[in-house]
C-alpha cells in the first residue's frame, strides 16, 4: 500500500538542480511557492538571461491559408522557451497576417481591414497592444516597425508611407507618411514633397517584403524601381536614397534581400549562379560605403544541399532559391528558401545545415515570406 | 564482489566493476570495504538502482542504441518513484543517472499548479495571500497558457 506520499525533505542541491532545467516560463511562474523558491529562482532566472539567445526564423504564407509558423534555428532553445509559439499567434484571436517583427514583437495586420488596423504582439509573452485606425487610407503602404524595451515598459513605432504620382515620368512626388508612436496612442499624418529621384516607381508584388530595416530610428527599404534602398530618417524627418553596390534582374525576395545583421545593414544580391553579399558599416551617415564581403556558388549550395537534404535537381540553380534572409546576429549567415526547405548557409565556412522542411511540394510555399524574428528578451522577473 | 544492503536489510551481491559508476561506492571500495550498508536506499530502489548500473556498465558503441532506449524508459515511473531514486542517485553519486532524472522531472512539473508542487516537495507557503497574489499579478504573462495541468504524478 503507497498512498501518495510527500517527501519529507528534498535537499537544497536536488531542487536546485530540478529548477535548473525548467523553462523560463515555468520558472517565472513557481515563484510564488515559498521565498526560498523565489530566491533560487531569481538567480537561475538572472544567470539564464545572459545566456546567448536563440534566434527564429519565422514564416509567414501570404494570402490563402494565411497559417503562420515558428521554428527554432537553435538548438539549446527548449529551457529558454519551453513550449511551441505555433499555437501563440493563433491567440491574436483575429484573422491576421504578420508585416513585421522587432525586438520579439510582430506587426500583424487584420485581414480585410484595408491595411488599417494593426496589432502588435509578443508570441512568446502574449503581450498585446491594440492600434488604433489609421487616419488614412494607403493603397499597399510600405511600413516600418520599431519597438523599444526597457524594464518598465515597451514603447514602439510604425512608420508606414504610400506615394502618389500623376504621371509615369513625373519627377516630383508627393508621399504621405503616416507614423504611430505608442507613447501618444495616435497616428500622426504628413504629406512630403520628395524632389529627389526616389520613390518612382512603387511597384511591389504580393512577395516583396514590404517591411523596413531599422537602424537607430532609420528606416530602410529595399525599392524595385529604381533600383535603391529608400530611407526615412524619423529624426530629421526626412527621405532619401542609397545606391545599391550591385545591380539585379528583379529585386525579388529569391534574387535579393536587404537585411540588418549585427547590427549592419546587409544586401545580398542573387545573380543566378552566384549570391552576393555585401555590408555597409557606417550607416546611416550620408555617404555610406557597400563593402563587398562573399561570393556563394549557388550551384555548389544546391547540389551539396540535394545531397545532404534531399533537395530536387534540375537547372537553374540560382533561381531555385525563393527567399534569402539575413541571420539578425551574425551577418556570416544567410537563410536559402530553396524549394521548400530552408538552410542556413555560414558564408565564412562554406557550411549549410538544414534548418527546416516545410514538408510541402514546393510549389505550396511559393508565397512563404520569410522573416527573421529575433528572440525577445524574456521580461524581468517582478 | 561487493555486498549492498538496503534499508529494509535486502542484501545484493555485485561485482565491484558495476559498482564504481557510484561514487561513493568507489571511494569505500578503495577503503577495502567489502560489505556496504544504505540505510537510505530501500530495496525497490535499490533494485531500480543495480539494474541501471548493469546496463551502463557495458558502454560498448552497438550498445549505446540499446542503453539509449533503456534510459527513455526507465524514465518511465511515478513522481514518487522518480524522487526516490534522485534521492538515491545523489547519495550513491552516480552523476550519469541524476543526468537523467534531473530533466526527466522537471519535464514532469513544469506546467504543474503550484498547490500540487508545494504537495510534491512538501513545502509550506511563507507568502501571506496578498503577497503571494501580488506576485502572481506582476508576472502575469507567466501564468497564462492552456498546458497548466493539478495532478499530483
């Protein structure tokens, strides 16, 4: 007969060792069993923060089904995060697609909303902000989104601007940005005469990431046509251009990215038998300089891919990549959409591993947007 | 061979080459002690114990497969049987299994209410209601989620 029994005494030493291995999450939660949990809790919780943290890619399909999914592109992630984020955008509770992300925060807009209503939410803590309406009414607006932690609380920043233009050749446009500041809960609207050859030629396609790298409060956006990055400055209140190193058939998410890696804004650029990259390290100065970094043979990444992953053969290898996207921290690695797996190639060893496998045919994630999603710090224990 | 004794006076009889993965043990081995009383260990624990240390015992490669499967199952207990051998295993010193059944319950736990953890550890709250509900408010975003489970295994 064993009735269920308490333990009479479980040293120190064991439970140390137990709450060791338990999630963040599960942590921050048993702190209120007893003082002497919540001590040796508060110190694993503390050391855990400063552990390297994981970072996710994360995919979005656009239109149809509209399912967004998380993986982990490390592997010591489970004590850090715990449990699956799949289920967590699902939470939202309305039918969103997701924009973009900073500091572990997404931007998603409502389906049906005409791009007006956004919420901003955090899949791993589940906080949520509603935003409200827009003032305005923007045909396919390029947006930016800026989120700023500190202990107390979380402020963020949208930027989202549309261009008009009466004619074809017109050399002056006007722009319309449109800009959200947590901190005053209101969207604050302004109409731009840009005399500079910038915005000419919005033209974006559903696949084009419409989403902006951002770099101390600047903007950045990579633009079909013209060829550029189009840069919104929030401080000076101000757009302008910068020149790309490297010229593409198509700035199509498979052909090129801009990204932010490092801290660095990065380019990459997919010729069709080589992939490009390159990094700037003194933006946003005026004039800042491309530095060329690596050449990737696409060809030798498929064809060591198809090997050691299975990938389909045929030709064109360059044009089998769907998307490229930037590690947020370490701009020796890119993400290759090839098909309907993704690796990560490390530039620096000429390595790739295999990061996921949509376990799809291909043709089903033609419309996959990649983001990278960097892991948010987790928030302080209270 | 070495002669161990458990708690409830079982006696076991098992070549000293099984034995040293426990060190403390080994250490009394070395001491030239031949017969070892546990007096904290009983003899279902025990048993459990021996039998984890035989399959380790023999680290071939073809085995590791074999050890490797026998671990995830061994894993397969109740809480209270789990708690007796890290009890065990901490006292023997035997790092490989406390490897093992460290992660094994937290896994358990993890998503346990705290009523049910203070139950299993056996602790008494030292929080008044209000201060206990203070912090369950600052660190709200912890609680929530659906996989929050009460039972006591």
């Amino acid at each position: 007969m064993k009735r269920h029994q308490c333990k009479l005494f479980v040293c120190e030493e064991i439970i140390i060792n137990i709450l060791n291995r338990l999630p963040l999450k599960s942590l921050a939660r048993l702190q209120c069993i007893s003082k002497e949990w919540r001590k040796y809790i508060a110190e694993i919780y503390h050391c855990r923060l400063q552990w390297p943290q994981p970072y996710l890619i994360c995919f979005f399909c656009v239109e149809k089904r509209l399912q967004s999914r998380f993986f982990f592109s490390s592997k010591e992630s489970s004590l850090v995060i715990g449990t699956s984020l799949d289920e967590s955008v699902s939470l939202i509770g309305e039918r969103v697609y997701v924009v973009a992300s900073s500091s572990g925060f997404l931007l998603c807009n409502k389906l049906k909303s005409r791009q007006r209503i956004y919420y901003v939410y955090n899949p791993a803590t589940r906080q949520r902000f509603d935003v409200p309406k827009t003032r305005i009414l923007m045909n396919d607006p390029r947006v930016g989104f800026m989120v700023k932690e500190t202990n107390e609380s979380v402020s963020f920043t949208i930027v989202r601007y549309g261009v008009h233009r009466a004619y074809f050749h017109d050399l002056y446009s006007s722009v319309t940005i449109e800009i959200f500041s947590s901190e005053t809960n209101i969207w604050t609207a302004n109409k731009l005469t840009v005399d500079e050859r910038l915005l000419f030629y919005p033209y974006r396609d559903e696949t084009s990431s419409s989403s902006a790298c951002v770099v101390d409060r600047v903007f950045c956006w990579l633009c079909n046509y013209p060829q550029q990055v189009t840069v919104y400055d929030s401080v000076k209140k101000c757009f302008w251009a910068l020149g790309l190193p490297d010229w593409t058939w198509f700035l199509y998410p498979g052909y090129s990215c801009l990204g932010l890696s490092g801290g660095e804004l990065c380019f990459a650029s997919n010729g069709g038998t080589a992939i490009s990259c390159w990094r700037i390290n003194n933006f946003p100065s005026r004039n800042p300089v491309w530095v060329w970094k690596y050449d990737i043979d696409v060809a030798t990444v498929v064809q060591k891919c198809r090997e050691d992953f299975g990938l389909g053969g045929g030709n064109a290898p360059g044009f089998k990549v769907r998307n490229m996207v930037f590690h947020p921290a370490l701009p020796d690695i890119l993400y290759l959409q090839i098909r309907s797996k993704v690796i990560s190639y490390d530039m620096k060893t000429s390595s790739a591993e295999l990061v996921h496998d949509f376990g799809e045919a291909w043709r089903k994630t033609v419309h996959y947007k990649l983001f990278s999603y960097e892991w948010p710090q987790w928030p302080h224990l209270q | 061979m070495i002669t161990l004794q458990s708690s409830d006076k079982d006696v076991f009889e098992i070549e000293q080459s099984i034995l040293i993965q426990s060190g403390t043990i080994k250490n009394m081995v070395e001491d030239d002690f031949t017969f070892i009383p546990l007096p904290s260990v009983d003899t279902e624990t025990l048993i459990k114990i021996i039998e984890y240390m035989k399959k380790h015992a023999d680290k071939t490669d073809s085995k590791e497969k074999n050890i490797k499967e026998f671990d995830k199952d061994f894993m397969k207990k109740t809480l209270n049987e789990l708690f007796a051998l890290v009890f065990a295993a901490n006292y023997l010193h035997i790092s490989s299994l406390l490897e093992l059944l460290y992660p094994s319950i937290a896994d358990r736990i993890k998503d346990k209410i705290t009523e049910a953890i203070r139950q299993i550890f056996s602790i008494r709250c030292d929080f008044t209601p209000e201060e206990e509900r203070r912090i369950i408010m600052d660190n709200k975003w912890a609680h929530e989620g659906t996989e929050i489970e009460g039972t006591l295994d």
